[in-house]
C-alpha cells in the first residue's frame, strides 16, 4: 500500500514548517501523514484482469479532503438506525380481561381491585395492578410512540462526506478490522468494465485477484449464532462487514456480488451511511469503480463549485488548516513563547472532610467568631492575664474548705 505526498505540500524555512493546502476541520481522526496520503493528486485505475495493472488515472474528487467529524458521523447514525424500527406494544387489554373492584375500605385489606367470585383461589386476589400478579405492566408500551428521528439534511450530507473521505485512509480502514494490508491502494478504483459482471464466480475471482478476498474470508469464518430471541426472529447469525462496492449503473454488478458474504453494493448516486460507516465508525473499505468515483466531484462539488445534484450545496469548509495539535504544541515557535511547566500542585478532593477543631480555616468557615475568641486568647496571653483553669478552681476550693473549719 502506497501514499503520495505532492511537492510543495510542506515547505522548510530555517526552523519554521509551513504546511500549504491542507484541508482539515474541527474535532479530528486525521494526522499529518494522514492528510498528506489524502492530499494526492490523482488515484490509480486498476484493471479488473487482476495483474495490478493500471489501466488510468483520476484526479482525486474534493469529497475525500472534507473534514473527518467522528461525532457528527456517530450522531447521524444513531438517528439514521431508528427510521428503520417496527412498531410493538403489549396489548391494550392485556392485564385487565377479569372482573375486579375494590373492597373499599373498613375490611383491613389494601384497596386495589380484587377479584369477583367465591369459591375459587382467585376469588379476592388483587388484580389490574403492575404490582398484582396477572395484572398489567406499568405504563403499557403503546403504538404511537415516537419512533422515528428527523435528521437535518446539512448534517446528513456532511456525515456521508466525512464517512467518504475517512474510506481513504489506510489506518482508518486498518483500524476498524478490515482486511487490507495486501491491498495496493486506497482508495480502490476498478475499470468500468467491473459494472458488466453478472457471475458470482467472476466476482469471487476479481476479489481474488485485487487481493481483497481476504476481507470477505474474515466475514465468513466470524458467522456465529445471534445471543438472545434475535434467533427466533429471523436473524438467528450475525457476522462482520466485508467491503463495500460503489458502482454508477448496474448492468449486472449487483447480481455478480450480492450473493458473496459481507459485501454490500451501493449506486454513487445515493450513498447511504449506514453503509459507509456500520455501527457509526468511519472507515468502511470501499471499492469504486472509475465511472462512480468520477461522478463525485459532480454530485457534492468542489472547494470551488456547488454541487450539481444537490441544490446549493458546498462540501463542508475546514475551520484550521493543520490539526496536529501535539505538533502545533510541541513545535520552537509555540515553546518559545510558552511557560516552563511548574510543579504538580494536587489539590485535596472535595469529597474529603477537614477536622475544624484542627484546622482553623475550616473552623472560620463554620463560626467567624471563633477568629476572635483566638485572636483574644493570644493577646491575653502575651499579657500574662491568662490564667488556667485548673489552678483557680483549686484556689476556690481551698477557700471554701478554710471557711468550713473556722
């Protein structure tokens, strides 16, 4: 797997490093490197022959240099996974199908409804209650709740550029357990002759051949049974997710792949990011083919030019040009200029309790008046009119007991 930094990115002046058109936003996932391996020119075209032969070129789309937001991705995708919910509740008269009412009071028993009837144990028991046994569930779950979640469109469309843009990055892709390491670039553009398949078997071998069976090898051998009543409700297995191909006309490409275990398909038309980003982590190992990798630039714009297909639509600017902040703190110019750090002052916790009568601030705290009576003790006894208690009881008494014996 190979990058391309271009010339020119990053520009040495004595101590000083400029970085120059780098693209990058807010909260990010990307580093130096990173953003370089996603600055290049243009991407390979490889045949689908199989012999790593590169058939073309393409210049990379504005789409991959868009900000990586991991938060707005996860974000959209939880509220994204909700649309897809059914509808359930318990049933409206379940809990309540006997014949129940109170005693009143004046019988020495609670007042929830009992049971009509003699002769039988449930005669007298407690019903309707979610206490009682056979009674309702509280709050019964009803048909109505609010399922569903509106999304605005902006946040939907930045979500899929930054799950697009995060496809391009090796470690992104590594990271998230995708099988790439043999793979010779990413982001993987095929020829359009890919589109034309039509046998499963052609696309077993293309996957073969591209070094990208791996990928679907790992998605076969971790199918496992589904925990839980998943298994009575047909989806008794679950499994990983393999690569994700991304076409611009089907004439057969979907038939040849559906069937192959973890890949999925999507028209460049209408990415979903759900598949872009399962789970809502960024970095689902994509697959195009030349004619939708080319469309991108038309369907979300340039740094220039708005979108084509998306009325008024501009890619998401960045807010900083360079987001290594480690490099950004660590850099001569930032340590010039900064204080030395000083020592680790750990203040005690909250939570830990201060004895007053041996901590006088505490002590204030609680009585003010007891600053004065400390400071009254002082002086009085720099004075010397301090007398103890002990020895002037003592002189008490001995007095008394001289006026009982006269």
């Amino acid at each position: 797997m190979h990058g391309y930094c271009p010339k020119g990115l990053v520009e040495e002046e004595g101590k000083r490093v400029t970085v120059r058109n780098v693209v990058k936003s807010g909260p990010s996932l990307r580093t130096n490197s990173e953003i370089y391996a996603a600055a290049r020119p243009v991407v390979s075209i490889f045949s689908n022959s199989g012999d790593n032969k590169v058939v073309g070129t393409a210049p990379l789309p504005a789409v991959f240099t868009a900000p990586i937001r991991a938060d707005i991705v996860n974000f959209v995708h939880t509220n994204m996974a909700k649309n897809k919910r059914q509808a359930y509740s318990v049933n409206v008269e379940a809990g309540h199908q006997t014949s129940a009412v109170s005693w009143g009071t004046g019988r020495a028993v609670a007042r929830i409804p009992r049971v009509s009837g003699t002769g039988t144990h449930r005669a007298g028991q407690a019903a309707f209650g979610n206490m009682c046994r056979g009674g309702r569930m509280f709050a019964p779950t009803k048909t109505w709740r609010k399922w569903h979640v509106k999304t605005n469109v902006n946040q939907k469309r930045f979500a899929t550029a930054s799950a697009v843009a995060a496809s391009a990055l090796p470690s992104l892709v590594l990271a998230r357990g995708h099988k790439v390491e043999q793979i010779h670039e990413i982001p993987l553009v095929l020829s359009a002759e890919v589109e034309s398949l039509t046998k499963s078997k052609e696309a077993v071998a293309l996957l073969k051949a591209i070094n990208a069976y791996t990928d679907v090898e790992k998605v076969v051998n971790s199918k496992k049974l589904r925990a839980g009543k998943g298994k009575l409700r047909n989806r008794r297995h679950r499994q990983r997710r393999g690569p994700l191909v991304i076409y611009n006309e089907d004439q057969g490409i979907v038939k040849a792949f559906r069937n192959i275990p973890g890949v999925e398909l999507a028209p460049v038309s209408s990415l979903n990011l759900l598949q872009l980003a399962p789970g809502g982590h960024v970095g689902r190992f994509v697959i195009w083919t030349a004619p939708a990798f080319e469309r991108l630039d038309s369907i979300y714009g340039t740094k220039t030019t708005a979108s084509s297909v998306k009325k008024g639509y501009k890619l998401p600017q960045p807010i900083i040009s360079n987001a290594d902040l480690p490099r950004l703190i660590n850099s001569d110019e930032v340590q010039a200029v900064v204080r030395p750090a000083g020592e680790k002052n750990t203040k005690r916790p909250f939570t830990q309790r201060k004895n007053p009568l041996k901590n006088m601030g505490v002590m204030v705290r609680l009585n003010p008046y007891a600053q004065t009576l400390r400071r009254a003790e002082i002086l009085g006894r720099a004075a010397g009119k301090v007398v103890k208690k002990s020895k002037k009881n003592t002189a008490y008494i001995k007095s008394l007991l001289s006026e009982d014996t006269a």
